[in-house]
C-alpha cells in the first residue's frame, strides 16, 4: 500500500533479516570479486596475491 507508513513491526522485521542480508550481501561481494578478478581489491588478499605479481 503506498500511502502506509513503516512502523514498529516493519522496523523489527528489518531488524530480525539484518544478519542473513549482512551473510548474503557479503557473500555476493566475495563472488563478485572471484568472478571478476578485481585486481584492485584482490591484490592484498593473500591467496591471490602471488597470482598478480610479475
């Protein structure tokens, strides 16, 4: 409904969902960057360090 505010139970629901879209936010950003190959980023991670030095 588009003309409904958010309250205290919407607030709390957000809050119950917190931690699983913190795990799966996380968990899509680690992915992308192994999927992508984000030098940037991935140059100071110790597995991939080696891989990016010449």
């Amino acid at each position: 409904m588009p003309g409904k505010k958010l309250g205290k139970k919407h607030f709390e629901l957000a809050l119950k969902w917190m931690p699983s879209a913190i795990t799966y936010g996380s968990g899509a950003g680690l992915a992308l960057l192994y999927f992508t190959d984000w030098k940037l980023i991935l140059q100071y991670v110790p597995y991939y360090r080696g891989k990016f030095q010449n």
